[in-house]
C-alpha cells in the first residue's frame, strides 16, 4: 500500500511501527449481535438525547471490547465540537499518562451550525476511536498511528458493526435492483417514491479531525 507523505519524516523505529500497523487490514468481531446495539445509538442521537446516546455507545463498545476480549474504554459523548478556524473535533482518543483508564470522547452537534450530527458520521467517528483504543490494547502497538492500515481497520469495524435497518445506502441499493427486476420482468418502470423519501444523502466527512495528524494522541511516540 502507498505510504503516506509523513512516512518519509519518521524515524527508523516509527518506521517499523508505521509498517507492523500498515500490514495489519480488518478486525474481525466474531457473532452478529453486537451491531443490534448501534440501533440505540441512533434513536437516541436523533432524539437529541446526549445521556442516552452516551449510555448507547459505551453498552455497543463495551460488548465489542468483550468480544474481542480487550479491556474496557471509557465513553464520552458531549455536545457541540471543539474548533478552530480551520477545523472541528470530531472525536478524541485518550491513552497513556495519569489516567487509570483510555478514554474516548465523540460530539454530537456541529461546530457552526449546532445542529444533531448524522448517525453515520457519528458512528464512523466512534468505531474509528475505538480503531485506536485496539491499536494499543488489542495488537500491542506503541502508538496509533493513521496509516492505510489502520483506516481499513476502523471501515472493517464499521462495515460488520452497521446494522442492515442502518445502512440506508445499501437499502437504496437494494430498492433499485428491486426496481430494476420489476421493470425487466413487467416493462414497466417502478418508482417507490416513499423508498426514495427515506433514503439519506451522501455525506462528505471526516471520521476525525485528527485525520491530518499522524498518531492518535497528535504527538509523535518518544
């Protein structure tokens, strides 16, 4: 895989973390009952509610952490994004220090606007933090750096852990090749319209705002 630019600018240990990370492209969470959780999750973001969408998360990556049989994490949700002028926080893991415990923190509401941050943005956000909480707690890794690895990993956890009821984009799928069959068997053009209603845009967005920054904690390992 094609190394990114910061490669270049690391030290010969980074490297070799940098490549034991890049080699590294899925985990596997064994079972299909923990992404039910993320449900809760996304009626309690839509329902503006932050206690209960914090209660939601930790339950979801609390029973993945115990699956995979890794230790806990601590799950934060608050309200509006910390910003600057160029950028705004999407999601913060914690590691290391006086800590007792990691700590994963994930905003519900946009910087600029306030407004309820779409589920899929925020459950990328999350499983992305808990990407990094399994960097150090799951492969050993000194740091967690974003390689092309580690971005397989955290869309690994996203694709096994989003529900079927969730995952509006493969429902669209479904509608038109449902769609499609009808038109090729009866020559006629069906157009499920309240299908169509439901159907969420496409998004661009960034899992974290920490995406440009090399290791997960924004520093460099020592």
């Amino acid at each position: 895989m094609k190394k990114f630019a910061y490669y270049k600018n690391l030290n010969e240990r980074q490297r070799r973390l940098y490549d034991r990370s890049d080699a590294v492209t899925s985990v596997r969470v064994p079972g299909n009952g923990v992404a039910t959780l993320a449900t809760g999750i996304a009626t309690a973001l839509a329902a503006d509610d932050r206690i209960g969408t914090e209660r939601a998360a930790h339950g979801l990556v609390a029973a993945v952490l115990a699956t995979l049989q890794v230790s806990p994490v601590r799950v934060r949700v608050l309200a509006v994004r910390p910003s600057n002028h160029r950028e705004e926080l999407h999601g913060q893991y914690v590691f290391g220090g006086r800590r007792t415990q990691p700590s994963i923190t994930v905003w519900m509401r946009t910087a600029q606007k306030k407004q309820i941050v779409a589920f899929r943005t925020f459950y990328r956000t999350l499983l992305h933090e808990v990407a990094h909480h399994l960097d150090y707690q799951l492969y050993h890794f000194e740091d967690s750096l974003h390689t092309q690895g580690f971005y397989k990993r955290a869309e690994s956890l996203f694709d096994q852990l989003l529900p079927a009821s969730l995952d509006e984009p493969k429902r669209s799928r479904a509608i038109a090749a449902a769609a499609a069959a009808a038109t090729a068997t009866t020559g006629m053009v069906a157009r499920p319209r309240a299908a169509r209603a439901t159907a969420e845009p496409r998004r661009r967005t960034r899992a974290t705002a920490q995406a440009s920054l090399p290791f997960a904690n924004g520093s460099a390992p020592k």
